[in-house]
C-alpha cells in the first residue's frame, strides 16, 4: 500500500485536527489511503502506527484485536481513532463551531455543582456565567431539579433541546437563565482598570470586538491590561492581534497574559501568537523530533506590523496552572527563549487543601505549582476513502533552544517561577488574580 498526501501537515494537542492548521493536542493530518472496509481499516491503523507511532510500532500483542482494542489498550492516552462521524464533529468543533450552552462542570459532594470553565461567546458566558461558580439547583419545563448528585445535572442539560431555557441558581442565590444553541466560540477577551473588550457575533456573521465597560477589572495598576487566552483554536490568532493593537493603541506598558486551564490547541495559532513576542522576526518557535530522530522546525509568525507586537519594552507576566499545556507551554518557552517573558513573572497555581483533596477522591491527575508538561506532539492521519483518522504520538516537542523539554516535568517554581494561592482551578471572582497584582505591584 501506498500512501498519498491529502491534506496539508498540521498538529495539534488535546484533541483533533482542522484542516490545514497546526495543533499540538490533534496532530498533524498527513496521509490518506486506498484501502476500503473495516479490514482494510484494520490494517491501514497497523500501518499507520508501524511507520509513525513515537514510542515503537506493530508487535505480537496487537494481533486479532480491535480497532478500538488497539488505541485503548496498546497506545498511549493521547492516541485516538475516530469514525468519520466523529472526526467531522472533531474538526467542526476546532474551527469554533459548537453546540449547546458551553460550560464544562463537575459535581462536588456536599458543595454543588462547580463550573470549571465557560466558553466565550456561548450562551452561559452571553448570560453574565463565569468560571467558578457554584449551582445547587436548575429548573426546565417548570420542573424544578436540586442537585444532589451528578446524574441530576445529565438529566436536567439531557432534557432540553434547543432553544428550550434552562435557569440555574447558585448557592449564593443568584440565576442565569440559558437556551442551547449553536454559537461560534471564542478564545480571548481584555480588560483594563477602565473597560474591557471581548468577542461576540457581528453582523453579517463572524466576531467583532465590543467593548464591555462592565467587565473591567478595577484592581488593574494604571498602565496595565489582561488577555485570557483560553485555547489555541478557531480564530485565536486574530482575535489576539487585535487585542495587541488595541493594547498599543492605549499606550498600555504591561501585560498580564492568563494561560490558566489553556490545555493547548492547533500549533499554526501558537506560531501566530508567538509572533507577536518575537520583535517581529520569524525566529523558531519551537522544534519536534520523530522516532528516527528526524527534526522540524516551526517559526514564529513574521509580524510586520508594529502595532501587532508586543515591545520589548513591556512588562509581561504569565499566570499558568496545572491544565496549562502543549501549544501554551511551547508559547512560553519561545517568550522565555526570545527575552519577552523572565521565570520570576511567571505565577503557578498553588491549590488549597481542599481542592487537592476532593482531585484525590476523584482519581483526577494533581498538576500542582507546575504546569501540565506535555511536550509530545500527535499527528492526525486521515483515510481518504472512508474519512475515518487516527491520532498518534509521533514526536517530541523542545524549545527553540534545541533543548529544553517540558515533557513530563512542566514550568515548576524550582525554575524561578512565583507561588499563585488558588482555593479551587477557577474561583467567582478571581482571587487568585488579585493575588497576583498584589505580589506584581506590592
């Protein structure tokens, strides 16, 4: 069998790939096929992890099991096939194009039902939800639903189509009322100590930029913005350039870049981003290294334009956790490696007792004080004929220094990086944050 190109390299991190972009958690989506039907699926999967697959190729064990036996059982956690049913969702999804209410969520014993993140521009973010918040009931149809276990929760988001409201109270009283829908995600947003700017639908389709005075973030020193920049999909590249000219354009001298959960995303919006770092130059932002110790080398945007860049003149402070992975953590080596970024303005999530006991109870990886340390790249491979893919590890990532690899390990204090108090990952409010600006203006 004879492979052929189909579609242009990308590769990704934490999840799939969308044509022609680069992401970390996804991979790269390299190959097609010519076989046809589910043997030849079955051997086109062997050959794909015998030529590619990082840490060795076909053995013994392999033999007369299942597609889904192979991934799950023989290759490691990152690798995945999907069904063309799949892999099209997969790829929808990464472009921005989502469903539902866009919140992610986990029960608590004797607490509720935690909001560990929301998307922007999804109907709970448009409805004043944050990341943080606590629900202790939820009401659909007139039938109200107290919380007392996380089935509770499936019921209640299961049984609403869309355009049917949901109200949620917290357990400090307050409501948000969403409907599921479709929406186009975004991956960004700005605030000063006097306004602040996100993304929302524009007319005509897209996003556009709308300021939101209501968000501001008034414990912000004059001079000073934050951007979250919560993954590296869908339109994150350009939303981010102009967030830098905006920052520009108000004369802003420092900068509070919040990869906090950021998990990673597509490596072609990192090289973008990075790009804004890099005084302008396409310098290497970052390097991989395959099983035959072949190596490739991926480059920093070229930004012409000085009012998408970043100076070097500006003060830039980093706030990282332990779901900081991938595409953020190789964003951070190049700021580091090209002098836009120092180890001691880099702040890392410490967690409360609390919240490390109950990630214990529930068999949930602890990241504490660190960042996540994923420094292998996946490569998507897709079967031309029947639009099925599988996701293997198929290198190593290092820093633009040749060097330096994360994997495993992560940014740790012991690399000069500052302790950031946090009592859960995301908190109402934000308190670690404002730790944060105590520590960079006390």
């Amino acid at each position: 069998m004879k492979d052929r190109k189909v579609l242009k390299i990308c590769v990704a991190i934490f999840g799939a790939v969308t044509i022609a972009l680069i992401s970390f958690f996804a991979g790269f989506i390299v190959r097609g096929c010519t076989r046809r039907g589910s043997a030849a699926s079955y051997e086109w999967v062997l050959d794909m992890i015998e030529k590619h697959y990082y840490f060795g190729g076909v053995d013994n064990g392999f033999t007369g099991a299942s597609i889904d036996a192979i991934t799950e059982k023989y290759l490691d956690r990152y690798s995945q096939y999907y069904t063309a049913e799949q892999y099209e969702q997969v790829k929808k999804s990464n472009a921005g194009s989502k469903s539902g209410i866009g919140i992610s969520y986990a029960f608590v014993e004797d607490k509720g039902v935690y909001v560990s993140s929301v998307v922007c521009n999804s109907p709970a973010y448009i409805s004043g939800l944050r990341a943080g918040e606590w629900f202790k009931s939820g009401s659909a149809g007139g039938k109200e639903t107290e919380f007392s276990s996380a089935s509770d929760v499936t019921k209640l988001f299961g049984g609403v189509g869309d355009g049917e409201k949901i109200t949620l109270t917290s357990t400090d009283g307050e409501q948000y009322t969403v409907a599921k829908a479709e929406y186009t995600a975004s991956y960004t947003y700005m605030c000063t100590n006097a306004t602040a700017w996100a993304f929302g639908d524009a007319v005509g389709g897209g996003l556009a930029l709308y300021e939101k005075p209501t968000e501001k973030i008034s414990y912000l020193p004059d001079g000073a913005a934050y951007i979250r920049l919560t993954q590296f999909y869908g339109s994150a590249a350009k939303e981010f350039s102009v967030l830098v000219e905006k920052f520009n354009s108000l004369s802003c001298t420092s900068l509070i870049l919040d990869l906090r959960s950021n998990g990673g995303g597509f490596v072609s919006v990192m090289q973008e981003i990075a790009g804004a770092f890099s005084d302008g130059a396409k310098k290497i932002a970052m390097l991989s290294r395959d099983k035959h110790g072949d190596e490739d080398s991926y480059y920093c945007a070229k930004v012409t334009d000085a009012e998408r860049r970043i100076s070097k003149d500006t003060q830039v402070y980093v706030l990282a956790n332990g779901g900081t992975a991938s595409a953020s953590e190789a964003l951070i080596g190049a700021m580091i490696c090209y002098g836009a970024l120092d180890y001691e303005n880099i702040f890392l999530s410490q967690y409360s007792d609390e919240y490390k006991s109950w990630l214990k109870k529930t068999g949930q990886e602890l990241k504490d004080a660190r960042t996540y340390g994923k420094g292998i790249m996946q490569s998507t491979f897709e079967n031309a004929f029947t639009g099925e893919a599988l996701k293997l590890t198929t290198a190593k990532i290092f820093w633009p220094d040749g060097k330096t690899s994360i994997h495993d390990r992560g940014v740790l204090l012991s690399d000069g990086c500052r302790a950031a108090s946090a009592a859960w990952q995301h908190t109402k409010g934000d308190e670690e944050l404002k730790g944060v600006v105590a520590q960079i203006t006390g």
